[in-house]
DNA sequence: CGTGCCACGA
C-alpha cells in the first residue's frame, strides 16, 4: 500500500471513534468473520442479497466496507449487474464508504451492460471519493472496451497506462488486450504484445497462452496454435489447463481431425485435468455436426456418469443434431423434456427447433413454436427472426418473409448482414432475381456489398434463372472490384458456363483458380467433367480423371452416370474403366442403380 | 471483497 492509500486509510477507518472497530471485534456476536463469510456464501438469490443490504445499510454500526464489497461481488457473480449499480448508488448516497474494490465492481457492472461510458463516469466518482484507481480498475475498463469492440478505443487507453504511468500494467492487462486484439483478427500483432510483454518483465501465463491459441485455432489455424502450445509448455515451462485443451480441441475438430483430438483427450487424462462443461459441450457439438447423432448421445451420457449435468448449450447442440437429419421429432421430445431437467429452454434453443423445422419445411410448426417462445416471454432475436424468415422463402412464402422481416424492424430488431444475405438468397431462389439486384443496388457501396458471399448468391440466382449474361456481369464486378473470388464463386462461374456451352472459358477460369490460391475441390472436378460430357467433348477428360486421383478426389452418382453413357456409347474409352472404378466411393458402389 | 482464457442457433 502506498503512503497516499495508508493517509486515506487512517483518515477513512479511525476518523472520530473507534467504534467500528471494537464493534467488529466483539460487540455484535453475529458478526464474527466465519458466521459472516457463510452468510454470504448462502446469498444465493436476488431477493436475499437485497434484503440483507437493507439490513446492513441501517445497522448501527455499519459494517466494513468489506462486508458491502462482498455482497457487491455476490450480486455481480448473480448477473444482477443493474441491482449491483443501484446498490453502489446507495452506497455513495448514505455515505457509506467506498472503496477500490466496490468502485470496480460497479465498473465492470456497467461495462457487462454495455455502459463501458458509465464506467468511465465512475473513475470521477473514484476521483471524488480520494479513490485511486489501479491497474485491476482500468483492467476492468479496458475489458469494457474490448467487449463493445471499439478497438481502437481500447488500444488509446492502453498505451495511455503505460504513456502516462497512470499504473504498471499488469498480465491481466495484456491479456485483455491480447484479447482485444484477436478478436479484431490481429493475431500476429497479439502475438508481438506477448514477446513486448515478456521483454518488459510482465510474464505472460497461461491465460495470455491460451487466448491466442483459442484464436489461432477459431480462425482454424491449428498448426501455428500448436506451435505456441509448444513454446508455452516446452520453453515457457507454463502448464496448459482445460481451457487451453479445450480450444485446441474445439480448432481440430473443426477440421475434423479427430486423431489428434483423440490425442488430446489422452494427453488430458494422463495430466489429469478433467473435462469441464465445455469440453464435452465442443465435442457433442462436433459429432453432432458430422452427422454422428449416436456418438454425441454417448458422450452426454458419459457426462452424466461422470457426475456433469448437461446444460442447454449441450442439449442445443444435441437438438440441432437431431434436426440436422429431419429427425425434429426428436428433437421436439427432447426440447420438451428440458423443463423435467430443471433447464428452460432460451432464445437460442427455441431458435435450433425453429431452425429445424424451417430446414424440414415444416413451416407450420416452425410458426407455432416461433410463437410458443413470444408466449413464454421471450423476445424472438435478430436470430430467430432470421431463421423464421429463411423459413418461409424456403416454402415460397416470400410475402409472409416480407412480413415478418417488417415486424422484426417493428420490434427494434435492425436487419443484420446475415438477414441481408438470406433475403437476397430467398429472392434469387424464388425466382426473383431482379428484386434481388435492385435490392443489392439499393444497399450500394458497403461492407455488405464488398462480400463474396453476396456475390456467390446473386451469381448463382443469375445463373439458375437463365441470365447467364447477369452472371458475368456480377463475376467481372468482382474482379473490377478487386475482391478474391472464393471456391464456391469459382464452381458456380465454371457450372454457368459449362451450362453456356461455353468449355473453353470454363477451362480457362478452372486453370486460373491454382493461380490465384484457390486450388479446385472435388466439387470444381465434378461440375467440369459434367460439362464436358453434357457438352460431348472428351478431350480433358482422361486428363481431369488422372487429376482427381492424384488428389484423392470423388466421383459422385451425377458424373459417374454421365461417365458410364459416355462408355456405352463408346465416345469415353473403355480403357479408363479402371482409373474411374478407383474413383468411385465405396458408398457409391454398394448403393444399387 | 474487485481484473483476463473454452461450448449451442440464422
């Protein structure tokens, strides 16, 4: 403690009697540390937190400021951040004292509410009340910043700690801005935070570690994840915890190495670090994604073996599996026996049955559920607005999407680049591409519109209505624009104009894509060869066979089919039998024609 | 008594 903090501590603690003091000590026998500290423990609810502050605020003589920080803090650990603010309120309008500790409590009470404004208010109060403010304080603002995503904000504040010695950053410091800086894709320059920060003396620890993994492996960056897992572990001698498996895991099975994730599980094992909720949430989710329902049941019923109780992102993840396979009665049985399990089902699960029913076209149910979950009291989200309005335009419904898309803006929901992208998808896939180019024309200049992925969309509905010419158009706007054209803007290009007849453009847009470091899938192979053999010209297509092989690409039925008339009517030779039989998959082949 | 890292939906 520094002698201006000692100053303010004698002058707050021993002003006038020494009352407070003694009386802690042994006036009031219900305010002994033990019998208080499990006081606290058992504020387990709002009410109960709220009443004994009533309590304490009138007692005579108050209790320490202590006391009051450690229901601040239980309110906070609640989520109650509004109640926690309004009893700091309370605090500095009797003129019970504040200190340090409830000044950042309030503070990171009003940055989880998105208030990191009112947070900074507060530093006045803290200036106010001869309250310094130290590193765990501008920690606290710092985090605020970061999770509103003003970046540029965060990073001002930051070199002004270190500019203007308002106080030592600490590791909890740079990892916030680490944090910071990930989430905004820096990771390289998150990773010169981290060698900076070692340079100045500031070990970076696991948490720092991992945070960059954790974004290294989300951008599926694996690799160099593992690179950093090394050096912590190997050079920085810092041992990983769960979470630092967890989201090495979470990047493999993205990528669907499960080998490795495998590896992991067994490296946790013998380190004896245990699975916590999200580990085996990631893992259900995973298997739940490739298709693998019947695994994913098997790890939640290790979970429960195991002593875990399954929360609602576990059971979400299980529901969309379900749905994921049309099997929404399923998923229906099991979203209804959520309450028996103590867990009610939020926006977010409400909206995986919406989503299921929307995919199985079931658009009734998906409106009965979508207004089961306004009845419950929840607010239907950008999300589930989404959901329901991809919903109608996959049944043809545009103008109940129309609708619905007005009622969101109604209830305040402004319209998200993903509405923007599913409004355009739905009009181009009901025929309605030219309501989708003036819509695409309306928005003009943005960031929406300097999106491949719209383009994909419009390029593709061009194309499936015929306007081939529409669909160049689009893909020259996106070489003029400077955009890099991804793999499916490729396949959809070579698709168009093989469909054209147009063989040698498309051979020569399939020959640009290595180029341009976007190497050709096995979808790019399939749709050329079908062109090719539509089209009756063969001459590539002994050469694009031998390629796919030495790929260890695919046939699907839709070109083997096309390659066997080619064969019976002998304009594809006999000799590559052979070099096709390779390429067929094993569930091709045991799948009768 | 207060600060930073991991999971679900369009």
């Amino acid at each position: 403690m520094s002698r201006k903090h000692l100053h303010a501590f004698i002058k707050f603690n021993f002003k006038g009697n020494f009352s407070p003091f003694l009386a802690s000590l042994h006036s009031n026998p219900f305010s002994n540390d033990d019998r208080r500290r499990s006081k606290f423990e058992k504020v387990t609810n709002l009410d109960d937190a709220l009443n004994l502050f009533d309590e304490m605020i009138h007692r005579q003589p108050p209790p320490s400021v202590i006391k009051f920080n450690q229901l601040l803090s239980a309110v906070t650990k609640m989520k109650h951040f509004s109640s926690t603010l309004s009893l700091f309120n309370q605090m500095c309008a009797t003129g019970v004292r504040v200190d340090e500790y409830s000044v950042s409590s309030a503070i990171k009470c009003c940055c989880n509410l998105f208030r990191t404004k009112d947070g900074f208010a507060l530093l006045g109060c803290c200036f106010r009340r001869r309250v310094g403010p130290n590193v765990v304080i501008f920690n606290t603002l710092l985090d605020g910043l970061v999770l509103e995503d003003r970046i540029i904000e965060a990073e001002r504040l930051f070199k002004k700690l270190i500019n203007h010695k308002l106080c030592e950053p600490n590791v909890v410091t740079f990892s916030t801005m680490i944090k910071g800086l990930c989430k905004f894709g820096n990771n390289d320059i998150a990773i010169g935070l981290l060698r900076l920060m070692d340079e100045r003396g500031c070990k970076p620890d696991v948490v720092a570690y991992s945070t960059i993994i954790d974004s290294l492996c989300k951008n599926k960056m694996v690799d160099d994840a593992f690179e950093l897992f090394k050096e912590m572990v190997f050079d920085k001698h810092i041992l990983p915890n769960v979470i630092t498996y967890t989201s090495l895991i979470h990047g493999l099975c993205n990528l669907g190495r499960w080998d490795e994730v495998a590896k992991m599980l067994k490296e946790m094992e013998n380190q004896r670090i245990s699975l916590d909720l999200q580990t085996y949430s990631i893992l259900v989710d995973a298997f739940c994604k490739e298709g693998m329902v019947d695994k994913a049941e098997a790890v939640v019923n290790i979970m429960v073996e195991r002593g875990e109780c399954p929360d609602l992102v576990t059971y979400g993840s299980l529901i969309d599996g379900y749905c994921l396979r049309g099997e929404t009665t399923k998923a229906r049985t099991l979203f209804d026996s959520l309450t028996s399990r103590g867990l009610i089902p939020d926006v977010i699960t409400y909206s995986s049955l919406l989503n299921g029913y929307c995919k199985s076209l079931k658009i009734e149910e998906a409106m009965l559920v979508f207004h089961e979950m306004t009845r419950k009291g929840l607010k239907p989200d950008i999300v589930a607005y989404n959901t329901m309005i991809q919903g109608f335009f996959m049944v043809g419904r545009c103008g109940d999407a129309r609708k619905l898309f007005d009622e969101m803006r109604a209830q305040g929901n402004a319209p998200n680049e993903c509405t923007y992208l599913i409004i355009l998808d739905g009009l181009c896939k009901n025929q309605q591409v030219e309501e989708a180019l003036s819509l695409f024309h309306l928005v003009g200049d943005s960031k929406l519109n300097s999106n491949i992925v719209v383009y994909n969309i419009l390029i593709d509905g061009a194309s499936n209505c015929g306007k081939h010419d529409i669909a160049m158009d689009l893909f020259h706007d996106v070489t003029v624009k400077g955009l890099q054209p991804d793999i499916r803007t490729y396949n959809i290009m070579i698709s168009c104009l093989c469909v054209e007849g147009l063989l040698k453009e498309a051979k020569h847009l399939f020959l640009k894509m290595d180029e341009s470091g976007c190497p050709p899938d096995n979808v790019t192979y399939r749709l050329l060869l079908q062109g090719y053999l539509k089209n009756k010209v063969y001459d590539d297509v002994e050469m694009l066979l031998q390629e796919m092989d030495g790929r260890s690409y695919s046939l699907d039925a839709a070109t083997l089919s096309l390659l066997i008339d080619g064969i019976s009517t002998g304009s594809v030779d006999r000799s590559m039998l052979k070099l096709i039989g390779r390429l067929v998959p094993k569930e091709l082949m045991d799948t009768p024609r």
